[in-house]
C-alpha cells in the first residue's frame, strides 16, 4: 500500500489548488481524478473567465501562480476592469498539469474511491479503482475536492438538505467570428458597462455581453431575442438567460454561459439525460439566432460543446462550523479565516424574476466550514463546503474555491508539523 501526507479526491479547480500547495510545503501529495484531465469546471465544463472578487490577498498564491504560468503558455489575458482571470479552458489542462508535476505531486486519472478504512473518526485508508484495476492508499489526510461530495458520500458523512438547489449550464464555444463587426454593434446599442463591455487587449477584440428575461435591467439585446422568439428561431425558455465572454488566446471564438438546463427529477436518470439532450438542442438554436440576429456571426459555427455539465450546487457537506447567509451579511470575522471575498450572492433560477444577485461587502470563512464533523482527517473544499444555499451561492466561484483548497492544504501542513 502506497502512503501520502495528503491524498485530495477532485482535480478541479479546488483541487488542484490544494495538490500545489501541499506539494510545495514538501508534503507527499497525491490527487485523484475521474477524468483524464485536470480543471473540472472550469476546462470539462468551459467555466471562462473566473469571476472577479475581492483583491485582497488571502491565500491568493495558487491563484497568482497559475495566472503567471497560464501567461507564459498564452492561455491567460488581463481583461480592461483588471481581471486577470482570463484563461484558455483548453491549454489550461496542461498548465495545470505541469504545475503539479513541477512540484513532484503524483497524479491519478481516470480511477475514483469505492472503498475504506477507518478508526472512530479517522479515514486511515482508501481504494482506488478504475474499473479495472484497484489500488489501496494511506494518508494521514484526505480532501474531498470532487464538487458532487462522491468521497463523502462513501464516508456516509451527514449533508445540509435545506431543499434549494440552482439550475445547471451546459456551455458551448462558437468560432468563425468577426469580432471587428460584433464589438461594433454592441457598442452601437449598449452604453451600460454594467452589461456589456469590450476592449482591444493585444491586438485582440475581447468583449462580454448578457440578457436575461428578469426585468432587473433595461437590457439592449431584448428586441433582438424578441424578434427572434415571434420568429420560431428560439424557444421561450431559451430567453431565460444569455451570457457570452471571448476567450484568451482563441482568436474569433467566444464562450457562451447558457443555455440552462431545465428543472430536473434529481431522483431520476432519464429525466437529467433527458434535460441535457434539451441542452444541446439549446445550443442549436441559440447558434442559429447568433448567426441570423447578431451582427458578426454569418459564418460562426459551434466548436465546441462543454464534456461536463456546469453544476453550480450540488451536496454540501456539513462541517465543525456551519457557515450561513448571515455570517456574510454580518461581515463576521474569524480567528482561522480562509478567504476574504466580496463576490454577490448570486442565485441562478429557472423561473422569472427570481433569480438573486445581491452585492455584499467584503467576508470572510473559517477553516471550520471545511473540515468534515464526521472525521478529524477529511477536509472539503468547493462548491460542497459547509455552508447553507444563498452563502454558498456566494462563494462557489472559482476564485474562492482556489482560496479554500490553498488554505486546506497549509492547514494541513500545520497539522503534520504538530503530529
């Protein structure tokens, strides 16, 4: 049996954040994926840019590491307001990659936990299999990074099941863009930089835009998808909400945040494949309104479709600290913080006029909110920390979660130095 300092279960985002930490503070680090690649969500998923939150510099390492490594492969841009997570989701698996194996952290793909060992409230050991073949693995801690709580389910660990969840995304790529002319007339119709934006970023046309059928905003596009509806080119639900980005280092391409699957039977696996056949019907008629309506677009095409759904909450593990809406609403402090962040609460929904997205002033989390209370080894980190719905639809962006695996992993470090 082979045996870790540290063994984390997840290669996104959260992850791969705390196997470069662990590994750099010399801990003997081992990081289990079920895919072939690293990045989760924000690769499989096509999750582009990451969120702009709070600058200031808390566990920020990770983050400031990628972005100069990412730049050095061209697969990272600093966007005009400054955000300097702008990423090429398809270089980045490799820039992740060599991040790792710089740092001598051992990597495992395509195998998941199916089983344990364990003492009172200490894991001692797993085993890994991959279908085929099995592999037992001890570590004196272990991390749950796998964004849907699959290692603390088989812990059997206790979850919050306060009955909320978000919808899903099924993003796309298109390509064959004339960025020129798009940038033009978005500027042609929209002033408000709140919405839409676009900046030329060496030599690039890099730009965003939304619309959403909340009456929130005045939003610029609306007669377009109107026009587009009364047409048949798109459905009804196809209006609830359309969200676009460019793409660091792919010229004429931009990433689209939509559609959003349909309200799913959770209990039912028909039902959810069902919903992203659906997705991808989306995607065909939103290509088919981008080329008739949006100027720019005569000879896109979709280039690609995300290989993993986008689940922006799933299980939330609970934890010694039960992290709540009013911790940030409070601005609490804490004695161990992980982060601070200043990122909305922001609540995706299917139906009209409900969605939340509800600026806040800067917060903070505990180190608490990420140690399992079902055993003193286990950590988790992500979207399925220990947190209620509305914080976590606060802090499940990429950047918090960077923020939590980095700090996991010198809390863990602190541990092994006090053993």
């Amino acid at each position: 049996m082979q045996n870790y300092d540290v063994v984390i279960l997840g290669g996104g985002i959260s992850g791969v954040a705390c196997a470069y930490i662990s590994s750099k503070l010399q801990l003997k680090t081992l990081l289990i994926e079920k895919e072939n690649y690293l990045g989760g969500d924000i690769t499989g998923s096509l999750v582009v840019p990451v969120m702009k939150s709070s600058e200031e510099d808390l566990n920020c390492e990770f983050y400031n590491d990628l972005v100069a490594t990412a730049s050095k492969l061209h697969a990272q841009i600093t966007y005009g307001d400054n955000n300097v997570g702008w990423f090429n989701p398809v270089i980045l698996k490799s820039v992740l990659e060599k991040m790792l194996k710089d740092n001598l952290c051992d990597i495992i793909f395509e195998a998941q936990a199916c089983n344990y060992d364990y003492d009172k409230k200490i894991v001692s050991s797993i085993e890994i299999s991959n279908g085929i073949l099995s592999q037992s693995i001890g570590s004196k801690y272990y991390v749950d990074a796998t964004g849907n709580a699959s290692f603390s389910k088989l812990l059997k660990c206790e979850f919050w099941n306060d009955g909320e969840s978000q919808p899903d995304s099924l993003r796309f790529i298109m390509s064959g863009i004339n960025l020129e002319e798009f940038s033009k007339f978005l500027k042609s119709i929209d002033s408000d930089e709140n919405v839409t934006t676009t900046y030329r970023i060496d030599n690039n046309i890099h730009l965003s835009t939304a619309y959403t059928w909340d009456k929130n905003k005045k939003w610029a596009l609306e007669p377009y998808f109107k026009r587009a509806l009364e047409d048949g080119v798109l459905a009804k639900e196809d209006l609830a909400y359309f969200q676009l980005f460019t793409i660091a280092a792919m010229p004429n391409s931009i990433a689209f945040n939509c559609p959003r699957l349909r309200n799913y039977d959770k209990n039912s696996l028909i039902d959810y494949s069902n919903a992203v056949i659906e997705g991808r019907e989306a995607i065909n008629r939103l290509s088919e309104f981008c080329k008739i309506y949006l100027p720019g677009f005569k000879n896109a095409f979709i280039s690609s479709i995300a290989s993993k759904v986008g689940k922006r909450e799933t299980a939330r593990v609970r934890c010694r600290y039960d992290y709540k809406i009013n911790d940030i609403l409070e601005q609490k402090d804490f004695q161990n913080s992980v982060l601070h962040s200043n990122y909305p609460i922001d609540v995706h929904s299917n139906k009209k006029n409900e969605s939340i997205l509800h600026k806040v002033c800067s917060y903070k989390l505990p180190i608490e909110a990420l140690i399992s209370k079902d055993y003193d080894n286990l950590y988790v980190i992500g979207k399925i920390l220990g947190a209620d719905f509305k914080s976590q639809a606060a802090l499940r962006v990429q950047a918090s979660c960077m923020s939590m695996g980095e700090a996991a992993a010198k809390h863990i470090a602190n541990q092994c130095k006090i053993l």
